[in-house]
C-alpha cells in the first residue's frame, strides 16, 4: 500500500510539471493548444488527487491501514 501511495504522490508531482511546463512554453495568446494541453494536466492532477484519497479511505475502512497519533477525544 505504502508503495501504492507513493507511485499516486509522484503521478500527481508529474502531472503538476508538465502543466507547468505548458504554461511556460506558452499561454492561451500564443498557441490554443498548448493552453488546453495545460487544462487537461491540471484536471488529471485533480482527478489522481481525489482518486488517492478515496483510494486512502477505503482502505481505511477495510481495515487495510490503521490510524497513528493521537487518539480521538485526548
């Protein structure tokens, strides 16, 4: 699961710097397509967002990761 976790954080890292290099490569004045390559890097940075956290709690309430810290209510 560990390494599950790390793989989703570093498609995440990925999909940030390839918007990123869109955007400085050029933004919606200089080339539309470029622009909508930039969109579709930073909806799919949100989508494996959303999909590792969903991904964290189900395997929380299956039991598959246990919480550390701080106990509730202390």
């Amino acid at each position: 699961m560990k390494y599950l976790v790390m793989l989703a954080f570093a498609a995440i890292l990925l999909s940030l710097g390839s918007a990123l290099f869109f955007m400085m490569k050029g933004g919606p004045a200089k080339d539309p397509d470029k622009s909508s390559s930039m969109v579709k890097a930073l909806a799919l940075r949100v989508g494996l967002s959303v999909l590792l956290f969903i991904c964290i709690l189900v395997s929380w309430k299956l039991g598959w990761i246990q919480p550390t810290g701080i106990a509730p209510g202390q």
